[in-house]
C-alpha cells in the first residue's frame, strides 16, 4: 500500500485570497516535481492536501491553464505540462537576459527604502529550506525573486520571469536537502541584499547569474559548472 503524499502547508499570508494561496502551492508542487508532468491527478485529492474545499483549488488551476502549466481533463482531474530539458535550458537563458541586468541596474541605484521588508522574506525562505520545506522553499523563493524585481519599476518584467519560474522543474531539490550546497546557496539571499544595499553593481549580477545556474545545475540534479 503506498504512502499518502505530505499535506502541502499554505504559505501565503492569510488576507491573501484563497484561491490565490493555492496558486501559490500548486505553482510550487509544480516546480519541485511533486505533481508529476503528464500524470492525472485529482483535483479532490489536492484539495485534501492543502486542507481546502474543492473549489479554490478548482479556480487556482483555471488560473494555472490560462498560463498553460496545466491541462484540465473533464470530469477526471488534470496534467502538468510536460517540458523537455531544451525547453529548460531555453526558460534559464531568458531569465539570465532579463534577471541579471535588472540586477546590475538595482544595485547601481540602492533603494531608500524596502530592503528590510526583503530581508524579513530572506528569513523565511532559510527557515523553509532548514527545515526542509521545499513547497515552501520555493513559494517563498519566488516570492522575494519577483519582490526585488518589483525595485526596477517594471511590471511586465515581474509578469514575464514570474511566468519563467513557473515553468522551471527543480526536480533534485528533495535530494539535496538539508545539504551544506543547499544552504549554502539558499543564503545567497541575504549576500545579494547586501551587496545592492551596498551599491556594488558588477557584484551583485554576478551573484545573480551563480544563483539563477543552481536552477539548472544543484536544484535539477544536475552538476554545478566551475
């Protein structure tokens, strides 16, 4: 008889509509491979999971369609986009385009204000990868990713490298936790904030562009490149 999955914990702030705290867990099963690509799953039993009625759940992957992550089937739940590592690589180049210049030009100009409300999410993404939380490791990674993208100003670049994560597979983060690699570079977090607090420009994209290589190289099973 197999093991029933771990309840997924909602890692949204309560005043954060149900249906889009569910949107959040079901982008990070996704992402961490817990909801398998091209599997049928159901959607009563996510429900159970998350500890939630059918019906935001039901809405939160309506949503998740609409940005062509998943596929509803009538009357039998849904399936995960399947990706091919070409299609990967391709989502990891376009962020390095995008997220590594908005990098530079963030820290060429430090912020006033807003870096202490980062570094509390700092704190609560290295809480969820010391404890081993993946699902919330990567809800909160995404979240503090695309609340630093929100300094440079633009809204589309925060819309199109959320929609690039989403599409993202860190399949070997179970593998890796509890690692000194994983923590390791879970704490980068908190070193890029402080090297654009610090205004150190060319330091902080290269930090960037290391930690974004993790997504395809420790996070994915895959090796690191020197």
């Amino acid at each position: 008889m197999s093991t029933p999955p771990p309840t997924a914990e909602l890692v949204a702030p309560a005043y954060v509509p149900l249906r889009e705290q569910c949107g959040h867990a079901l982008r990070a099963l996704i992402v961490t491979g817990e909801l398998r690509a091209g599997e049928l799953h159901s959607i009563g039993s996510l429900a159970e999971r998350l500890r939630v009625s059918i019906t935001p759940v039901r809405e939160a992957l309506l949503d998740l369609m609409r940005e062509d992550l998943v596929e509803m089937v009538r009357n039998r739940g849904f399936r995960v986009a399947t990706l091919t590592d070409e299609d990967l690589d391709e989502l990891m180049e376009l962020r390095l385009m995008l997220e590594v210049p908005a990098i530079r030009r963030i820290a060429a100009h430090p912020p006033a204000q807003g870096l202490s409300e980062l570094r509390a999410v700092v704190e609560e993404t290295t809480a969820c990868a010391v404890a081993g939380d993946m699902v919330g490791f990567v809800a909160r990674d995404r979240d503090l990713h695309l609340a630093i993208l929100e300094l440079v100003g633009n809204h589309r670049l925060v819309r199109t490298v959320g929609l690039l994560r989403d599409q993202t597979r860190l399949y070997g983060l179970q593998q890796i936790t509890g690692s000194h690699e994983f923590l390791d570079s879970a704490a980068e977090h908190g070193q890029l904030l402080d090297l654009i607090e610090g205004g150190k420009a060319d330091e902080a994209a290269d930090l960037m562009r290391r930690h974004l290589e993790h997504t395809r190289g420790l996070w994915a099973g895959r090796g690191e490149r020197d």
